[in-house]
C-alpha cells in the first residue's frame, strides 16, 4: 500500500527550517527523505501495525529532532 507524506513547517519558522534542515520519514525502522516542497509517495508493507514518524535534520546529519509518531494498525 502507498502512502502520500507531506511535511509543512509553521510560518514562523519555516524560513529557518527550510533553509538548514533535511525532513525524513521514518516508517518501521527505514528512514525516507522527504522533501519540502511536495509529498512523497511511501510504499509500506502493512501485515502488521507499523509506525511512522517524521522529523528534521540540521544540514542533513545528526540526530533527528522533532519526531512526530503515528501508529497505523493493520489492514
């Protein structure tokens, strides 16, 4: 199944975001990277639940801050 991730940051500090960091998808234990300007299609395996999170990376490296996690059961 293909899932559609877009990732928008607030107003306020999307200037900031956008200019030093790197979004990336973490579905399971897989990293994706996302991209600002338009979603992208994942493609996730889903027998059973799963967990994706979303987060930014500063200058594309380090730890991977601002973690957002959603579980999705199974079918």
């Amino acid at each position: 199944m293909k899932y559609r991730i877009a990732i928008k940051a607030h107003w306020v500090s999307s200037w900031f975001l956008k200019l030093l960091s790197k979004p990336v998808a973490v579905v399971g234990h897989a990293e994706h990277p996302l991209t600002w300007s338009e979603p992208t299609e994942i493609e996730i395996e889903q027998d059973a639940p799963v967990r994706i999170g979303v987060g930014v990376r500063y200058f594309g490296r380090g730890k991977l801050l601002g973690v957002s996690v959603t579980e999705l059961p199974a079918r």
